[in-house]
C-alpha cells in the first residue's frame, strides 16, 4: 500500500525545502508553494480519510526501525481518534496558507515555518510511536516559538519567550512517563502500550501524573492555562489559528491515547480529579471571557472554556464502566476537539480580518459595522453562535454528548452548563458591541471581505453547519474506535 | 608473542603518537602546514585503524588499558573531533609564531585523551590526567598575553593541587586492594573508608578535568583566555575523556560504597550552576563555558547508572558524540560572530546561514528533538531512570528549562535588528564553514540515524 500517511506529513517539509531553494525570488512565489503544498496534503489526507479506519485498531500502519536497540521506530497509523484530527489539520493549514497570502514581512521564512509546523503537527496526531509523537510535539514548539517572535504584535518577544519557556517545561514530563513506559515494556511502540497497561500501582500513577501535568498545559487546563492569552494576543493571526485549531489537540488527543489508554487503572483512579479541572476550567474560561474587552483574547478564553468539556467528558468515560456511556463520553470530547478547531479557527480568522482592517482588537472601538462588512459581520455572528453551543451548529452534538454522560455518570458536575450561559452571553454582548447599535463614522471605508478572505472563511462556515447537522459523517468513525477502548 | 599481540590492539594510540612526534619535527622545521597536514592524516589513519578493535572487548598489558566498547567508541569520537579543532585553530592562529606547536600539542593532548578513556588502572588514568593536563597548561598560556597567562596559571595551579589531592587519595585504594588495578575494586566494599577515600580522590582529579562542580572554577577563565578553538577544544576532547575515564573507574567499583549518589548529588549541582551561572553571562565564551559545565552534569545522569542499567555505556557514547558536535560547532559561530553576547545582536539577520547554524546547535544542547542532542538526552535520562534516579531526571528535566533561557537569550539578540555602529560580522572562511558543515549535518542527521550507534 501506497504510504500516504508518510507522504502526508512530509510533503509540507518537501515545500519548505522548495521555498528555501528558491528564497529571494519574491514572496508570491513562497505563497504559491505554501498554498499549493498545503492543498496537496489536505487532498492526501481526504485520500487516507477515504481508506477508512479499522474498528478497534489502528489501520494504514507505516513501518521503518529507527533506533533498534531501543525500540524505537518510525510508526504512523490511524484511527477513529486520529484521524478526524489529522482531517483538521490539514484543513487549517491549507485555509491558513490561503489567508497568510497577504504576508510580506520575510514571506520565505514564514512559509517555511508554517510548513514545518504542519508536519510538526501531523505527525504529532499520526505518531504511533512514543519517541516519534514526542519529536514531533516539541518540533511543533521551535516552529511556534520562532512564528509568535518573528511575525507577532507588538509585545511579541516576550511572549514567544514565555511561550517557549512554558511549554517546555510543560512537556518534558511527558518524555519521563514515556521513559517510564519504556522502561516497564522495552519499547517504543505505542501500540503495545495501549493493548496492554505496561506499568500498576505507583509507576503507573507517577506516569499518569507526569502526562496530565504535560497535557493540562497543552490543552490549557486551569490552573496552568496562563501561557496561552499572552501566546494568542501576540501572535499572528495564522499563529492564532493553528495553536487553537491543531495544537491545543495536542494536549486532549494525548489525554485520551496516553493517559486514558496507556494507564488506564491509574485514570479511573484519578478521573474525580480531572473532572474537577475539567468543569473547573469551563466555567472559568467562560467567566474569564466574559471579563475580557479585547476580541482575541476573549476568543483565546472560550478555548480554555471549550477544551474544558474535552477534559470533561474523557475524566467521566474514566469513570464509569459502561462501555456504552463511556463511549458516547469519549465521542463527544472527540467531536468537540473537531468543532472547537473549525469554530475557534473561524473565529481567529475573522477577529485577524478585522484586525488588519482597523488595526485595533478593542470591541468599544467598534460599533454598527453589519451594515458596513455584512459578510465578515454575519460569518462572526454564525461562528460565535456555534461557539456558544446553538443546536444546528459543531458545538453542538459534541456538548450535548459530553453532557449527558456527565448527567448520567456524575450528576453534580453538569453545573459547568453554567458556562454555555455565561458564553451565550459574552458572545452576545460583543456582536452587539461590535456589529450591532450606532455606526461609528471611523470605519465609513471599512472594505468587506474580498475573495481571498472569503476563500478561507466560507469552508469553515459550511463545516460548522455541516457538521452541526450531520455530525455521523466524523461520528460513525469516531464512535468505531471510542466504543472499543 | 604476547607483545606483540598487546602492541596490535593499540595501533590507534601508537599511530597517534607517532604522529604527534613528526609533528614536532615538522614545527622544528618551521613547516607549520605540514604539520597540520599529518596531523590531520595522522588522525583520518588513527580513526580508521580503530575500526578493527572497535569490538574488541579484551584488555592488554595485564588488564592495565581497555580495549573496550567505551574506549573504542571514545576514538571514533575524539579523533574526528580532534581534527575538527585542528582546522578550527588553523583558522585562528594561521601564520602566527609557533603555530605549528598547537598542532602537536592538541595530539599529544589526545593521546592522553585516549590513554583516560581506555584506563583500567589508577596509574594509567594519572598518566593520562597529568598528558592531557600538561599539554593544556600550554595551549591556554600558547598566546603569551597577560589574559592567556593568567588563565593558564589559574589552570596549572588547580590541575596540580586537584592532582596531588588524587594520588594520594588513590594510594588508599591501592593500599586496600593490593593492586592497582581497577578491577581489583570489586571486592573493596567491606572497606568503606578505603573506598570513599579513593572515591573523593578520583572525583577531585577527574571532576576538575571534566569541570563538574564545585571544580569548576578554572573553566571559564582557562577558555576566555585561550584562544576561541583551543577553548573549543578543551570543552569537548578532555571533559569527555575524563567522563570516560570515570566511566571505567566505577564499572568496577561496588555501588554499596555509595558512588552513585555522590554522584547524582554532583550531578544535580552541576547542572544548576552551570546554568544558573551562565543566565548572567554577558561574555559568550564564559556562557557557552558554563554551559559546558551543566552538560558535564548531564553526562553524570549516564555515569552513575554504570552500576546497573544497560543504558549507561550507550548514554555517555551518544551525548558524548552529540556533544562533540554542538559544542564544537557552537565554537566555530562564536569565531565568526565575535566574543560578546553583543556581538551576536543581529547576526542571524546579517549572516542567515551561520545564524540558523547557531539556532540548531543551541536548540540540539537545550535537548529539543529531533536533534542529535535530544537522542542523547533521552539515553542518559532513561539510563537515570532505570538506575532509580528518578528524582535527578526531573531535576534535569527543570535545567533544560533553564537551558532553554540560557540559549533563547543568544537566540534573540540574533533576530533583532542589528545596531547600527556594529559593523558587518565576518565571514566563515572556508575551513570554519567546513567544519560548520560537517558539525550541523551531524547535529541534525544523527538523532534520524541513531541506530547507528551502540546500544
């Protein structure tokens, strides 16, 4: 079989290369590759997509040994979890590549960035070895690192910094876990650590720690969530996009394939624990929004918010022992992962469009401008109504699920629907700050969305609906996988 | 018979020095190319011939030298890497007086290298501390300045008293063994104050020559007076072989004499001064000289494993070899760059190619993946792990955050803009950029082809 995973996840390496051979040829050239790379991966993963996964497994396995003595190898595979994932990363990526045409500032670098953190992060998500996910994951920090301080607002530096300084400290604990397993099983091989738990009692319990710590960070889970306002606000639009989109997934896809499968004794143990900072960080994400007057970083907030009912819904399948609510829980954290990546990667997008317009975040500066951009107004209106959870759009179905196996399974902590009101209202509160009330005569010129803008913002749009209203396209795979775990 | 036998297995140390030899002789002629020429042949033959031996596993006079996994790997490692320090003195010290006499002194300095890495015997290893130390002693005093001679004094004056403190604790073990040898230890462990009288004695010779702290006083002074690619170096060739040569003391010395957690106390604050002490540097060679110091401690993280693990021996051989290259490499861009942390503000805008050089050799001695540096790091943090160090791996894991900032600090001077009085950096001329190339290509090919090496 053809190894489409491989030539995925390194095509947009391949570009790079292409862009650095022919840097200083102008920085049409690098966007054209960028986009064209880009669109090339997104049509290989439709092409992994439509090879299907295999129930209770992992499919498409691409095998080469990399360090034999230790186990190590180069492994990619997928399944129900994974691949939804890899699907909205290279659909971010490709919208990403679209809107960023506009960059001028060192395009060449940009574009080679970008490309690597593409293959940063597909390879994160097709990883099925330990080591390999691990490079990977941390690859993704350097390109990040370098895009937040290279291209970012004003107060980039340190932000990056902070970034970096943060997110390292974050997921080195994860290598010792891995060390751990590895120890415990000779291996690298994650699919020998998900079939089988390879370390009990306090091994397994220090490991779990060490990987809840790692992805608590990434996901960003309250109280280590502090990284990722400043990471937002400074970085670049497209910077934005795809640390919310695809790499916050990072932190819940590993919740669910390291800690939930890979000690899952240790889980149920502490899952009481995880949902607690699970509906923790929903309902302070939601309440820290609320308070917030600058449009991205209230975005960046709802994410805590949103990623907060992922954690929930994994922490309550670690509670129960019905395999049937377990895997309604694990399908609606799943599916939330990939609403939360097209809503929240809509919505970055818009907040950046309007940036480049008025060069101000501030919702008081605004005011009336349906009237003036209808299309970026209505596309925000649309996207922040799907963030708030409206029946009919992605947030939806994935909510609803994770809501009712928490009903079902701890009763109490369906408190966090709390949080859907409070967003329902910071949403509201800002389309009317924004879009809706007296016209503010500033913005008389305020251009629409041209064709490029609405190239990248109309798939998402018809995404959100079409995954708001037949979200059994992306559930019959998902729910395959989860129902098995 | 069985001299001969014994003299085939050190074919690589003889080559060696009879290189180093007609060195000399070439520098007598005032041939100083010529000199470097055979050096360097000399080394590519020395490499070569320690191909047969590499998997050897035998000893020769008497158990006295190692012809071992580790000193076989030491070889392969410090030859090449010699060699690149050869042409990166070239580039520095071409046509000055005397030139040729740094050649011969970095191999005579090697051969000493070697004789610490493959030493299985107390008075092999002191043979080996007082070559490396002598031939060091030297080359930091070689430019015959005020900072050079300081710096030197500085080095000789803590070389001899750590070394007197070393042989006259080392006499303890040879007082309670009968022997000198090192596989005579193995049965030291109803001595404990024998054995830790020893222990203290090796770790003063060898932790001064490897840097550890709290010996490591003489490092940053010794490398800032030096010449940039003699600092270069001292920073790789003899800390390695140092960690080497403790290597084969404690393979045989039992771990009930408590060694491995003197060590990991060691290690544990090496690693936190190095780092802590090179966040307030604004010197690059003193920074990069205290980097040097926290990565001896990471070295540590492998060595104490020696006593149970498999993965001690491999850890020390591949961060040695990831080592060599970043380090070295690191060198070569503070060559062109200039001394000063300053000097780099800007410099990865004026020269891009050497500037993203300089960004893969501090992320690869930060321990990111999939660099050379990072393979390393995982060998000597699960060698700690399996050998129940847990403690120091997370201890080690919060220094590469604090290495992180370390580095991040050059990294951002370079990407911002450059001042304008500065004037435009100088260029890698073709021997510094060779051996750029040859030190980025294995920082960034080796972590994907780590198979190659031992495990």
């Amino acid at each position: 079989m053809f190894p489409l995973l491989t030539l995925a996840t390194f095509l947009p390496l391949v570009g790079a290369a292409s862009v650095m051979g022919l840097a200083g040829r102008g920085g049409s050239r690098a966007h054209g590759i960028s986009i064209a790379t880009t669109g090339l991966v997104f049509l290989v993963t439709l092409a992994i997509w439509a090879r299907g996964t295999a129930p209770g497994g992992f499919s498409q396995i691409e095998e080469i040994t990399w360090i034999p003595s230790i186990g190590a190898a180069y492994r990619l595979g997928v399944d129900g979890l994974s691949l939804p994932l890899i699907l909205l990363t290279s659909l971010l990526f490709f919208l990403s590549a679209i809107y960023s045409a506009r960059v001028d500032d060192r395009p060449a670098t940009y574009v080679v960035l970008m490309l690597m953190l593409e293959t940063a992060s597909l390879g994160t998500f097709a990883a099925l070895d330990a080591l390999l996910f691990y490079v990977f994951f941390e690859v993704s920090l350097v390109s990040m690192y370098f895009m937040i301080a290279g291209w970012g607002h004003e107060d980039r530096q340190r932000a990056a910094l902070m970034f970096f300084l943060y997110t390292l400290l974050g997921s080195l604990p994860l290598l010792l876990a891995i060390l751990g397993l590895f120890l415990g099983s000779g291996t690298f091989d994650m699919r020998v650590w998900v079939d089988a738990p390879q370390l009990s009692g306090l091994a397994a319990m220090l490991a779990l720690i060490a990987m809840l710590f790692t992805f608590a960070v990434k996901i960003p889970s309250f109280p280590v969530h502090t990284w990722l306002p400043a990471a937002h606000v400074q970085a670049p639009t497209v910077g934005s996009v795809i640390l919310a989109g695809v790499m916050l997934k990072f932190g819940t896809y590993g919740l669910i394939r390291f800690a939930f499968q890979m000690t899952p004794a240790a889980f149920s143990q502490a899952a009481l624990v995880i949902l607690v900072f699970g509906v923790f960080s929903a309902l302070y994400g939601a309440f820290a929004a609320l308070a917030q007057s600058d449009l991205k970083k209230m975005v960046a907030y709802t994410s805590v918010n949103h990623m907060g009912y992922v954690v929930m819904g994994v922490a309550v399948a670690g509670l129960t022992v019905d395999p049937q609510l377990r895997a309604v829980a694990l399908d609606g954290a799943t599916l939330q992962m990939i609403s939360h990546g097209l809503v929240t990667g809509a919505l970055f997008f818009l907040v950046g469009m309007l940036q480049d317009r008025a060069h101000t975040r501030a919702m008081d500066d605004f005011g009336g401008l349906l009237g003036r951009v209808p299309w970026l107004g209505w596309a925000f209106i649309l996207s922040a109504f799907a963030s708030l959870g409206l029946p009919g759009l992605a947030h939806f179905p994935a909510e609803f699920q994770v809501f009712l196996a928490t009903l079902n399974i701890q009763p109490w902590a369906v408190l966090a629907v709390l949080a859907i009101v409070i967003t329902a209202g910071l949403y509201l509160r800002a389309i009317a700050a924004v879009f809706l009330g007296a016209p503010n005569d500033k913005w008389a010129a305020m251009p629409d969305l041209d064709r490029r803008e609405l190239w990248v913002i109309l798939p998402l749009l018809a995404l959100i609906v079409a995954v708001g209203v037949a979200p059994g396209m992306l559930l019959g795979m998902i729910h395959a996988t989860m129902a098995a775990l | 018979m069985g001299m001969a036998r014994d003299l085939s297995f050190l074919l690589p140390e003889m080559t060696l020095g009879i290189t180093a030899f007609i060195m000399l002789v070439a520098e007598m002629l005032r041939r100083p190319r010529l000199a470097l020429l055979i050096g360097l042949a000399g080394l590519a033959l020395a490499t070569a011939l320690t191909f047969p031996v590499l998997n050897a596993g035998t000893t020769v006079f008497g158990g006295t030298y190692r012809i071992d996994m580790l000193s076989g790997w030491a070889k392969l490692i410090l030859l090449p890497g010699t060699a690149l320090a050869l042409l990166l003195a070239r580039a520095e010290i071409a046509g000055r007086d005397r030139e040729g006499s740094v050649y011969a002194l970095i191999a005579l300095v090697t051969l000493g290298a070697l004789m610490l890495s493959g030493s299985g015997d107390v008075m092999l290893m002191v043979l080996g501390v007082v070559l490396t130390g002598l031939g060091s002693f030297a080359l930091v005093a070689w430019p015959r300045d005020d900072a050079a001679t300081e710096a030197a004094m500085k080095y000789l004056v803590f070389g001899s008293v750590t070394g007197a403190v070393m042989i006259y604790g080392l006499s303890f073990w040879y007082g309670g063994t009968g022997s000198t040898l090192y596989s005579a230890l193995s049965g030291i462990g109803d001595q404990p104050l024998i054995a830790m009288a020893g222990l203290i004695a090796v770790i003063v010779g060898l932790g001064y020559k490897a840097a550890l702290f709290p010996f490591h006083f003489w490092a940053p002074d010794a490398y800032e007076g030096a010449p940039v690619s003699i600092a270069a170096y001292l920073s790789v060739i003899t800390k390695l072989a140092a960690l080497f040569a403790f290597a084969q003391a404690f393979r045989d010395l039992p771990t009930s004499t408590g060694w491995p957690l003197v060590i990991a106390l060691i290690a544990a604050a090496t690693m936190s001064y190095g780092y802590l002490a090179a966040l307030v540097q604004t010197r690059m060679v003193r920074l990069i000289a205290y980097s040097s110091i926290a990565q001896s401690g990471y070295f540590l993280l492998g060595l104490l494993a020696i006593g149970g693990g498999t993965l001690a021996l491999p850890s020390l051989i591949v961060f040695g070899a990831a080592y060599v290259a970043m380090n070295l490499g690191a060198f070569a861009v503070i060559m062109v760059a200039g001394r000063e942390l300053e000097d780099f503000r800007g410099f990865g805008r004026a020269a891009p190619i050497t500037g993203v050089a300089m960004v893969i050799f501090l992320l690869s001695l930060t321990g990111i993946p999939p660099l050379f540096g990072f393979v390393g790091k995982v060998y000597l943090f699960g060698a700690a792990i399996s050998a129940g160090y847990l403690w120091l791996a997370i201890i080690a894991i919060l220094n590469s955050v604090l290495a992180l900032a370390v580095y991040l600090r050059i990294i951002v001077a370079m990407y911002q803009p450059r001042p304008d009085a500065a004037a435009a950096p100088g260029q890698a001329g073709p021997l510094i950029a060779a051996v750029l190339g040859i030190t980025v290509l294995i920082t960034l090919v080796m972590g994907l082809f780590a198979g190659l090496l031992p495990g």
